[in-house]
C-alpha cells in the first residue's frame, strides 16, 4: 500500500467516532460512505494502526490514508469498454462516457474499472489509479474529466468546490418552453440553478413538439436538469424517473449528454475547453 495522505486530528470537546469526524478531511474521499468504505477496506490508519468505523478520535491521532497499488495488467481488475479518450496528460484526462455505464460503484461494469485499460499511466511522483473527479448519471453520456495524480484529484475536486469548471450538456425534452430560461427549483430543500436555450423544435405525433435544448448547470444537485426540466412539465426524452403519463419512450435510452467541458488546468494554467459530437440518436430527430 502507498501513503497518499497524513492528518493530524483536532482537539475534540468529547470523543467522535472516526467515521463522523474523518468525513471531508481527505479531499480523495469526500463523503461519509467513501470514507466508511476505505476503512472496512483497511486503507485508514490512526496512529499506525488499522482502524474501524467506531474507532475514537479525542484529538492528537494521526490520521492516514494509504491507496491500494493496483496492477493494471491483472485480469481480476479489467473491465474492457473501448472509450473515446478526448485529452489527456500527465495530469488529467477527459473521456466520452457511454450512455448505459455506471462511473464507480461495486458493480465491476465501471468507467473507474475501465480507466487503467484506455489511459496512459502518469510518470509524476504522485501518480495513482486513474479516478473520475465529478458524476454522471447510469443513462447519461457525454464528457467525464478523470484525475490521474493525487494532487490533480485534490484540485480539480477544489476547482469543481469554487465552481470553477463550466460544464454544459444537450438534451432533448418533451414539450412547449420558452427560447431561453432559468430554473431556481430547490432540490432536496437547497438551493439548485440552471440555465436553459432551446436551439431547435421540432413538431412530434406522439409527444407534441421536441425540443434540443443546451443546459448549463450553475449548482450540481443530483439528477438537477432531469429534475429541473419535468418541474417545468418539459421532461427530458427517455427519462423513466421523471415523465409525464402516456409519454415515456422506452428503448432508446435518456436523452441526456454532457457535452463541454472548460475550465483552466490547475498545473499548466492552459485553457481546457473540450465539446463531444451528439450522439446519433440525437440526430435522427434533430438531423
């Protein structure tokens, strides 16, 4: 195993389990569950030894996170999927995910399972396991910006925190909408902001009209545009979470696609602006 990380723990007014405490100290594991995961898999030592979730922190404990080193040549961690690598360095890369792929989880049929195989391992001292830094949905494709060294994982996560990386997507949604719009719908009671264009409309039998719309999300709530559009009656095509009765397409998958990425690169200071081609079932409707 490789020490990625060291924290020295706060002087606490009473005891806290690890597993509450530690949330957010590590910037590669952001989330209560992530933590919780890199402990049950031994990854997380307090003062030299391995811990557990109801292991104490009174303050003073040293704190370590190690990372498990990954062969990618081993077949037990291949999960072969061609992806579309768009830009790629030593630092970062920007992939094309496929529509119908989980990013990370426990199934083995992931994009994080897939990185090692499609990406050039980093030559840097800090060089990890290719890691995806942000989200997208199981039915969504489009751009996935992936970290290749533990610092570049910390920034970018910190680039994304100061929303720092604009990200836009096209979708096509169901529906009459206005030529261009704000959504300040709260999701899950906090604040969520979208901004919306309709590029084109297209009359439709069954669905009344179709809409290729460009989002651009100001907030990162989960499921925020597919929320966002059916709270305006205009839900995205293909969305089996969110429909309107009598208008659910089934078997073509969500029209949903992350299709730009921009942001300035944290080590290089270049200026990354990268866009992904529609994918073809976009095009038989809006050609």
């Amino acid at each position: 195993m490789k020490l990625i990380a060291t924290h020295i723990a706060k002087k606490q007014n009473t005891s806290i389990r690890i597993q509450e405490y530690a949330v957010g100290i590590f910037k590669t594991i952001p989330t209560k569950s992530a933590l919780k995961k890199a402990i049950k898999k031994g990854l997380v030592f307090v003062n030299g030894e391995k811990t557990s979730t109801a292991s104490l922190i009174k303050g003073g404990e040293k704190i370590e996170l190690y990372e498990v080193a990954i062969d990618i040549h081993s077949s037990k961690k291949k999960f072969d999927i061609p992806l579309e690598v768009l830009f790629q360095d030593e630092y970062l890369a920007i992939i094309n995910k496929p529509a119908g792929v989980l990013v990370s989880g426990n199934s083995f049929a992931t994009i994080n399972n897939a990185l090692p195989l499609v990406l050039k391992k980093s030559n840097l001292p800090d060089a990890t396991t290719p890691r995806p830094v942000h989200r997208l949905d199981y039915p969504t494709s489009g751009l996935l910006l992936i970290g290749k060294t533990t610092s570049s994982i910390i920034k970018l996560n910190r680039l994304f925190e100061m929303k720092l990386i604009q990200k836009k997507y096209h979708a096509i949604s169901i529906g009459k909408l206005p030529k261009n719009g704000e959504i300040n719908t709260p999701i899950d009671t906090k604040v969520a902001f979208t901004k919306f264009s309709v590029l084109n409309t297209v009359p439709s039998d069954r669905f009344g009209c179709l809409n290729l719309i460009e989002l651009q999300p100001c907030t990162g709530r989960r499921h925020q545009l597919r929320k966002h559009l059916f709270s305006l009656n205009s839900p995205i095509l293909g969305d089996k979470d969110y429909y309107l009765d009598d208008l659910i397409l089934k078997g073509n998958g969500l029209y949903l696609h992350a299709s730009s990425l921009e942001f300035i690169h944290p080590f290089t200071s270049q200026t990354i602006n990268t866009s992904s081609n529609l994918p073809k079932k976009f095009k038989r409707i809006f050609p």
